[in-house]
C-alpha cells in the first residue's frame, strides 16, 4: 500500500524548499512508499504576518506559494524573481517608515490583493486559496494544498535587552528583529500574541487526522513549526493522528544552516542541537508529537540519546543542496517510520 495523502507543518524558507524537493522526488517516483499522485496539503506558519504601509504581508505563505509556483527569487529565497523596487524607492524619499522592510513591486500586488480581499470580509484562508489559483494550480494541479495555520491575527513579538527603555527591555515585531536587527543581539523571550485565542482555519485539522504521513521539515522549531503547533488543538491532533508523524532537524552540527533556530531555541532554554530539538518535540508514545527524527550524519552520535528519548532516529544528510539531495532526505524520513509502505 503507498502513502496518498502527506501533510507538512512549513515554515518559510527552508520548509519551503523542503517542499520543492519532496514534490520533485514525489512526482518522479523517486520516494520510495509513496504515490506519485500523492496529495500533499501544507499547513504554513501565520504568526511572522505583519501589516506594512497598509497591506497584509504572509511572508510564510508566501513563501511557499512563490517558491512551488516556481516564482521565488532563487538568490534570495524570499520575493518575485526579477524584481523592482521602485516602490520602496518612493516611499524612502517621503521618509516612510519601517525603511528596513521592503516591499518589491511585482509583490506588493500580492499584497494589494490580499489585503482587499481580507477588508472585504473574505478569510485569509479563501484569499490564500483565491491566490493559489494563480500560483499553485497550474503547477501542481489538485495535488496540492495551501492552508493557512489560522484565520486569526497572531504576530511573533521578541523581547530584547534595552537599557534606554525603563524596563530594561523593548519588544518588536519579529520581522524587526530578523530584518532590522539581523538577530544580531540575543532574543530574551519570544511572545506570542493572539495565539493561545486562535483556532486552526478551516480544513487544518481535516488535514492532519485525514493524513497518511505528517511532515515536520526542517523550518524554526520556535517560530514556525512551533507557532503552528501552539494553534489551540492542533498540536492534540498532531498527536492523535493514525498517520505517522516524522520530523527532519533544523540543526546540523551544533547549529542552524540558515536563519535563527539557535537563537530563538536559547531564548526558550532548549539545547542547540539536533537531539535537543528532536527531544524538544517529543516523542508520540511519551506524550509528544513526533514518531521519527532524522539528524544529519554529523550528528549520528545523537542516536542513542534519541532512541532512549522515545524516537525511531537515523542520521543521513540533510543539506538541501538542490531538489534530488531534498528528494533524498524525504525518501529516508519515509523510509524510518513507514517502512512498510511498498514502492
């Protein structure tokens, strides 16, 4: 029997590519247990969504919209591929703040779209399915889905140390501290507003119980992954899924590849590393969310600890270095916790 229905909790970036090599590897046969007509539904992280000069900004959806629609800018692995800033250019001349965010012309119509779409009553989840007309369905057809983790507001916010505030600390948007900040100063704590009042969006929770294989890619366990799982009830059905549950670590070597999971996981007191994550999710069976958890070769002496924490582990590499290496890895998350799956 071959797997046909998948789910991923993605972040940005790097769950977006995750999900360029997993459909890439999927659709050409290449992951072994799985269907090639596999439906692959994502849910995508909402609480990095900012509100800029007026319009409605999803970085992660975004994200993962532009990149599986194959418009993402290669280089950057944010924003439209040959993009204009004439936009951003103008509003600097007025003097416009925030100057550290730019919005590029051909994504502030994305934008424009979006935030009328959502002043006319419509909720992010059928505008992100309105925009996935254009983007998704001509690439990928039926066989994939976007969904938003909710419909309700929740932002990021991080508290760093400031001994000009009489409180000895400010608090700002994440995309402040990410973008302005470049996470150059450590993150005290990371607040989450409006989370714990959200509710998943219509068809999330279908989602997960419905799925064959739940996905967590290697996307920030604090602010993505982990926001997504802090929407009230699903990180329960996370949990009670029949679908197996296999996770791929952000950590590789002591440290991130790309972004600030160190960072945000000092912030919270979880270890930096591929077993601290990996027991930072926990195990299914010890009241956790995870079933398998794949480290990279580097960090194969974490296997043991893993193995007593509960977790069916392996280490094989997890450098997504183009589409056929990302294959690879889902390949091997498969393979871990479903190895009867039949090619």
């Amino acid at each position: 029997m071959q797997i046909s229905r998948i789910t991923v909790l993605s972040g940005g970036m790097g769950g977006a590519r995750f999900l360029q090599g997993l459909l890439h590897g999927i659709r050409g046969g290449e992951v072994p247990g799985v269907s090639p007509e596999a439906q692959v539904t994502v849910v995508a992280n909402t609480a990095d969504d900012i509100w800029v000069h007026g319009l409605k900004v999803c970085p992660d959806l975004d994200t993962v919209m532009y990149t599986l629609g194959d418009g993402i800018d290669p280089e950057r692995g944010w924003g439209r591929r040959e993009e204009t800033w004439s936009v951003r250019t103008e509003l600097a001349e007025y003097g416009v703040e925030p100057t550290w965010f730019g919005l590029g012309d051909r994504d502030v119509a994305t934008h424009l779209v979006r935030t009328q779409m959502l002043e006319a009553g419509y909720p992010l989840s059928a505008v992100t399915e309105a925009l996935c007309r254009r983007w998704l369905a001509p690439v990928h057809g039926d066989g994939l889905r976007l969904l938003p983790m909710t419909d309700d507001r929740v932002e990021t916010h991080v508290a760093v140390a400031d001994p000009d505030e009489p409180s000895g600390r400010r608090v700002m948007h994440f995309q402040e501290y990410w973008i302005r900040l470049r996470a150059s100063v450590p993150a005290e704590t990371v607040v989450m507003i409006g989370l714990d009042r959200s509710s998943p969006a219509p068809g999330v929770l279908d989602a997960i119980r419905d799925a064959e294989l739940v996905v967590l890619p290697p996307s920030n366990p604090v602010v993505s992954v982990g926001t997504i799982l802090g929407v009230p009830g699903l990180r329960a059905a996370v949990r009670d899924t029949a679908a197996r549950v296999v996770g791929l670590s952000p950590i590789v070597g002591g440290t991130h590849v790309r972004g600030m999971a160190e960072q945000m996981l000092t912030s919270i007191g979880v270890e930096v590393s591929a077993a601290g994550v990996g027991r930072h999710y926990g195990a299914r069976s010890r009241g956790g969310v995870l079933d398998g958890w794949l480290v990279d070769t580097r960090d194969e002496d974490a296997l043991p600890a893993l193995r007593d924490a509960g977790l069916e582990a392996a280490a094989v590499p997890l450098m997504m270095t183009d589409p056929d290496a990302t294959a690879a890895m889902a390949a091997a998350a498969v393979s871990l916790v479903a190895p009867g799956a039949t090619a």
